[in-house]
C-alpha cells in the first residue's frame, strides 16, 4: 500500500520538477523558430549553403583541404536539409533546434552544481541571451557548439562524481563531436579535460586515457587544418588579452543590444556575480566552471600568437558556464538580500525584450544578398554578367538568384583587374558590379573604378554590406526593344524614340536605398545630325501638387559620360536614370515628365508630332504604392 502512494507521489514530484522546464523549453523553441526567414543569408551562411550542396565525398573533402571549419555541422545539416528542404527557414532550423536543447542542459547543470533555484535562472539566461539567440537563427555551426560544449560540460560533472566506463565512453564521443564542431570547441574539451583531472587524481589512468580518445579522433582534422593555415593569408588584427575579454564578456552579457552605460553595466552585472558564484559554490564545481570559462580565452588568445582568427561568435562554448556561475551567485546573494534572484531574472526578461526590439534596427541587419539578387532579377538579360569583387560573395548570391545572365567570382588582379575583366564583359550589354567584402580584396576599389572609366551608369543600390552598380557595356543599339513604349519627340537634333519604366513603384524602400524609393526609367535616344552641343536631361515625377520624385544627377550617366555632341547620327543611344522619391509621397497616380537643358541648364524647347511643347514632355503615368 506504502509503495503504491510512493510511486505515484514521486512522479508527481518529478513532474512538477520538470513541468517547468518544458514550458522553458517551449518558449525557447518559439522565441529561436520564429522569424528564421526574417533575414537574408550573409556571406557565412551563404558558404554553408554552399557545402551542403556539394555530393557527401566533395564536402568531406573541402572541409579538410580548404574549409577552415570541421565538418561536423555539414554533414548533419546535409542530411537535415536531404529530410525538410532547402528553404531559409528550413536550413536555419537545425540551429534553432540545438540552441532549444541547450535549455535543459543548462538547467540540469545549474540545479547540480547551486540548486534549482540557480537551475531556473540559468536556464531562464540561456533562454533569454541576445547572444545564444542570436546564433540559434544562424545557419553555422556555434548553436551546435553551445550545445555540444554544454552537454560535455555536464558529462565532466557526472564524471567527477561517478566516473562509471559507460559514462566516460559517452564523455569521449561528445568530446570528439565538439571538437569537430569548430576549432574553438577543443578548447572547451580541453578544458574538461584538465577538470575531469583534477577531480580524479587518485583515477589518473582512466581519466588520461579517456582524454586520448577525442584527442586521437580529432588529429587527422587538426593537422590537415595546421597546413592549410600556414599557408593562407590572416585578415583579422590581433587583438591584446585585455580586449580579449572585454570583447567576450561584453558578448556573452548583451551581445551588443545595450549601448554605454547599460552595455557596461550589464558585463559589470554577469561578471561580478559570475565570481560571487565561483567563490561560494564547492571547490570541484568553481574548478568545473572556472577551467570552461577560463581555458577558451586563454587557449583564443594563444592561438593568436600563430594565426589571429579570434571572433566574438566563436567563445560562444563560455556562455553557458558564464550564465550558470552567474546564477549560482545571484542565488548565493538572494539568501541575505531578499528577492535578489527574483529581479535577476526581471532583469534577464527586460534584455531579451531589449534584444526584440534592438533587432529591428538596421545596425543589426545581416548582408542582404537577397535584395541584392531581386534587383538584378528585375532588369537583368541573358546577355548581362555579375562580376563579384570578392569571389566567395558569389554563393549567398547565387542561393537568391534565378534570373538570366552568368555570375562571376573576380579571380584576377585586383590592382589591375583589366586583364581579366575584358575577355569576360566582351560581350556582355550589361556588367552588374557586386562589392562586399572589398575591404580584404579591393580596399580601393579599383574595380569598380576601371568600370567607371569607361562604362556608363546604368543604377545602383546599397542593400546592407553590399554596393552593387549596373554598367552598360553597349550603349548603341540598332532599335529599342519591343517592350519599350514609343514617344517620339523631337529637341532640335536629338529625338526620344521611346522609354520603358514601371507602370507602379513604392515611395519607400527599407532595402535597397532606404528610405526612398528609386523609380528607374530607360530612355532611347538619336541624334539625327551632328549636335553641336550637350544636353542634359531632368526627370520630374509630379501632379498638381508639385514635384515628389527627382532625376539623380550622376557622373557615370550617358549624358555625362558619353556627351551628345560627340553622337554618330543615327545611332541608337540608351540612357537610364533613376528617380529618387520623397517616401512622403502619397499613395496615387503621378506623372512622369522630362525637361531636356542646355549646357548652362536652360531647358530647351521641343515638339512632338510636329507641335511645340509647352514645358515638360510627358513620358505616361505611374502609380505610387504606400
């Protein structure tokens, strides 16, 4: 009878010691699944997208001879994606999936080493981090190395306290698996290690030789990578002991949410109470914790002396040690002031709804290679060519773009790009220039200036980390294409044959060129005798209220670039323009109008169908979306 109501009542305990977590955990999977195609890929996301669509072999291949990353987190998103597809959301979602499962890690460790009350603010940290956050909707590996390095962080503290064979075994592989996760995840191993060590002097042996085995496993990667690495070329600075960790601490505390003094004070925060914590939990845990937070920035800032790679995404392994410390000592303090662990944990709410919110600014925007390849679509022919300046641009790119033409990674000179340049555009009608990432290939865009000095301006677009600009290689045509509406009109010798431009537009845009909306109109022109002068022209988008768009006066532009008294007669000549909108502009219908100036900027007088114009000459009609 006794143990009849003793079963039941233990699983209600355990019940209600799990119940809630799970709801942590559901709010943990719904905060890291929403939004996964909120954002385009950036350029590392774009490389992964890259691998996982190589064959299995190439991939293993790559990672060992030229990836500078284990292959651990390809080969499973390669079968992730072979199972849910290869959407945005779909390839982000293995990342979403592990940052979750780092909850309950981080609580059952909390509970072990402070107690639950230390378990459910961890856990509530881990949840809310701006900075496990964020890296839980990335499609890299640093939401699996979180895990991996909690997970083997746990299995070090069953290990001090049982090391069983069983258990060791399972402490090996999961060794093994973050330290082929990322370079900075044998860190974390080594850190376990040297706790697994010191707590087991008297098991020195079983201890030792566990350790091999990870290490054993991970060498083949560890030298292929060591040869590779001294041959490539570091583009990252070093950076001193001291930035070292205010760079990590400042990371793991607010991940850039919080500007002075909130950022500051939040690191004051973390820290401060991650040592209240070390100093007042058992030896073997202050070890345990110490040693993971400690042997990764040491271990990052040595391996600067031989290649300086450190980022602050990659010391995500000292997060969660860094989170359950900090709750053990906020617990340690709750007991003499009241209530202390409870505001903590307000304290950790209101960052993650600062986090929420911070998010939304552009500073947090990633590379938007999606706008990037939209836009090309919208005007591109089978006869263009996108010219990346840095090569490996071309993959986030290239996941985006369906569109006609051919794609290019610039594999040349950049100093002097003509040699490789030239056969490439020979025939092209339009080159379109993608610059990201110039700063380690063509800080001087010297690139992008060979183009300029000889090429007009077709447009341009600045979507976030990208420039990207349109040339028009051929600017003579022998007729404008049957998609272009004919306007024949008449200003002297120069005659406007016909125009193409978009029937609507949007008076904002948060991508491209914020906050305006650009309207791009292509117009076709002859000289039917020799000019003897240079026109230029202005584009006007108005109604009776006035003027809500104008013509951008650009350098590159035909009439500037190429002036009309130097025009063949008879020759077709392409000018294109964009009009840059008010985003005040009203939703309605407006009218687009051309004036054509003189060299001192009179306009000048022209006719059409044999009548002169009396002002501007009306092109047709755009409506303006809000």
């Amino acid at each position: 009878m006794a143990g009849g109501v003793r079963q039941p009542l233990r699983r209600r305990l355990l019940l209600g010691h799990w119940t809630p977590v799970a709801l942590l955990l559901i709010l943990a999977a719904g905060l890291r699944f929403s939004g996964l195609s909120a954002q385009s890929f950036w350029l590392d996301e774009g490389m992964t997208v890259f691998f996982i669509n190589l064959p299995l072999d190439r991939l293993l291949q790559v990672t060992f001879v030229q990836e500078p990353n284990p292959p651990l987190y390809y080969l499973l998103l390669w079968v992730w994606v072979h199972a849910f597809g290869e959407g945005e959301a779909a390839i982000r979602a293995l990342s979403a999936l592990f940052g979750t499962l780092c909850i309950p890690v981080t609580f059952a460790l909390a509970s072990d080493l402070g107690g639950r009350r230390a378990g459910w603010l961890a856990a509530l940290a881990a949840l809310a981090s701006p900075f496990l956050l964020w890296y839980s909707q990335e499609a890299r590996a640093f939401a699996l190395l979180a895990f991996l390095a909690a997970l083997l962080l746990y299995l070090t503290h069953q290990a001090t306290q049982s090391p069983r064979r069983r258990l060791l075994a399972v402490w090996a592989l999961t060794a093994a698996l973050t330290c082929y996760t990322h370079i900075y995840g044998a860190f974390a191993v080594g850190a376990c290690t040297l706790a697994l060590l010191v707590a087991g002097r008297a098991r020195i042996d079983w201890r030792a030789g566990t350790a091999v085995i990870p290490v054993a496993l991970f060498a083949p990667w560890m030298v292929a990578t060591l040869i590779q690495s001294a041959a490539a070329r570091g583009w990252r600075a070093p950076v001193g002991p001291d930035e070292l960790v205010a760079r990590a601490l400042a990371t793991v505390a607010h991940n850039e949410v919080f500007p002075d003094p909130l950022g500051p004070l939040a690191v004051l925060v973390l820290g401060g109470a991650a040592l209240i914590g070390l100093a007042s939990t058992r030896r073997s845990s202050a070890w345990l914790l110490g040693l993971n937070i400690g042997v990764p920035l040491l271990c990052a800032y040595g391996l600067s002396f031989f290649k300086p790679i450190f980022a602050e995404r990659y010391i995500i392994p000292i997060a969660i040690p860094l989170y359950v410390a900090a709750a053990i000592g906020m617990t340690r303090l709750a007991g003499r002031l009241r209530g202390l662990d409870v505001a903590a944990g307000i304290a950790v709410v209101a960052l993650l709804v600062s986090a929420l919110a911070a998010w939304q600014q552009p500073r947090f925007e990633k590379e938007n290679f999606r706008a990037a390849a939209d836009r090309v679509i919208q005007s591109a022919t089978t006869d263009d060519v996108v010219v990346f300046v840095a090569e490996f641009t071309e993959h986030p790119f290239e996941y985006y773009y369906h569109g006609p033409g051919q794609l290019v990674g610039f594999f040349g000179d950049h100093k002097d790009p003509g040699p490789f340049l030239t056969p490439i555009i020979g025939k092209a009608s339009t080159v379109w220039l993608l610059e990201s990432h110039w700063d380690r290939y063509d800080p001087d865009h010297n690139v992008r200036r060979w183009l300029e000095d000889r090429y007009p301006l077709v447009t341009e677009a600045f979507p976030q980390g990208i420039h990207l600009r349109a040339f028009r290689v051929r600017s003579q045509v022998d007729a404008p294409p049957s998609t272009a509406r004919p306007i024949t009109a008449s200003y002297g010798g120069l005659m406007l044959t016909s125009v193409e431009f978009p029937e609507s537009t949007s008076a904002h845009d948060e991508h491209l060129h914020p906050p305006s909306g650009w309207l791009p109109v292509t117009m076709y022109w002859q000289a039917v005798a020799r000019l003897p002068t240079n026109y230029k022209l202005v584009l006007d988008l108005a109604d009776a209220r006035g003027v809500w768009g104008r013509s951008l006066l650009r350098e590159g532009d035909l009439f500037a670039k190429v002036p009309t008294s130097t025009w063949t007669p008879g020759q077709t000549m392409i000018e294109s323009t964009d009009l840059n909108l008010n985003p005040a502009t009203p939703p309605g219908r407006y009218i687009l109008q051309l004036a054509v100036l003189d060299e001192q900027g009179n306009p000048v007088t022209g006719e059409q169908r044999g009548t002169p114009l009396n002002g501007p000459l009306t092109l047709g009609e755009v409506e303006v979306r809000g």
